[in-house]
C-alpha cells in the first residue's frame, strides 16, 4: 500500500532542500501531519511571503531586509578592501569570524562550463566599477576550494590584471574541496588572516 497522492506530492517537494533524502523527507511530512493548523498555516504564511521580505542589494548581492544595505551604507573599518564570494550565505559565515571588515560582493554563481555556467560581462564590469568608486586596494577571492570555485578565482584575477589593485584568496586552513558552509568559524577565520597573494 502506498501513501496519499497528497503526502507524496510533500515529500517529494521537501527532497529538493540540499541534503534531504526519501527517509528524511518522509519523517519531515509525517512530523508535520502532527502540527496543528495554525502552525502550518504560520509555516506556510513564511515560506509564501519569503522573496517579498528578504531581497538582495542591488549594489553588492547581500541579503537585506529593509530598502537600505547595512554593507553598503555603514562605514566599514577597512574601507579599501573588497570580499567576492560566491553567494551571500558565505557573507554571513565570513562576518562571523570577526576578521574582515570591508565591503563585499556577491557573484551569484561559479563558473561552471560543464554545466553551461559562464563569466556575466555585466557582473565583472559592475565590480570593476565597483573597486574604482570605492578606491578599492585589495580584493579578497573567498571562492570554495573547488574546481569551479579555483576556475572562478582565476578567470576574476585576470580580469582585474589591469587595475591597480592586489587581489588575494584565502589559503591557510581551507581543505581541498571544501565549501564555505562546512567550515567552522576558527579555521575560516585563520583562513582571512593568513590569505596570500594570488
């Protein structure tokens, strides 16, 4: 005998989170079968009304919650640096440590050819324009220490070859292989202050 057509469609929705399997998914949908109304009701009021709360800065690519980026728009103590991560979750993980404190950008996407992911003209011209303006010194490459995220780092090197700026990327700590969403706060924190020329 099989589940309700209705329980099947929920599990099959919940297996598209990262890391959710069929057993996972399957507790999930009955653990929420034992909710009352007014908690899935509340569950679902957030889910549908996710995108219209939380957006993205149009200038950096960081998660904001109201019109103004706090990035954006507080003085940073380390003005003349730039951060490029690949999304605005590895923001939260780097502020974390306590360890930078200069400005960021979010590039959205690796370069990716196996999966038809390449360079955005638009994205590169927008953090050149973006190093110009803000007098940027030094740009930080936090990419994941994969191969996607090496043909990235290596594609933006040579892309700012030509402005005045040092670009470096984090070394010391990061295991090959590895994603920034998997790596505690110390050893990502040892992995800012030690980063090297690249």
């Amino acid at each position: 005998m099989r589940y309700p057509d209705y329980l099947l469609k929920l599990i099959a929705v919940l297996k598209k989170l990262p890391g959710v399997g069929n057993r996972t998914a399957e507790r999930f949908a009955f653990q929420l079968l034992d909710w009352p109304p007014e908690k899935l009701s509340e569950m679902g009021a957030l889910i549908s009304s996710l995108k219209d709360y939380v957006k993205t800065c149009l200038e950096c690519g960081v998660l904001i919650e109201k019109e103004r980026c706090f990035f954006c728009h507080h003085a940073r103590k380390e003005p003349h640096l730039l951060c490029i991560v690949a999304s605005y979750k590895d923001v939260f993980s780097i502020e974390e440590t306590r360890e930078y404190h200069g400005h960021y950008h979010v590039l959205g996407h690796l370069l990716s050819p196996i999966q038809g992911t390449g360079p955005t003209p638009m994205v590169i011209e927008k953090i050149k324009n973006r190093i110009k303006n803000l007098s940027i010194e030094e740009v930080i490459i936090a990419l994941d220490s994969t191969l996607e995220g090496d043909a990235t780092a290596l594609f933006l090197k040579k892309e700012f070859a030509n402005l005045s700026v040092r670009t470096s990327r984090l070394a010391l700590g990061l295991p090959m292989g590895s994603s920034l969403d998997f790596i505690d706060e110390g050893t990502l924190g040892r992995a800012l202050s030690f980063r090297r020329s690249y």
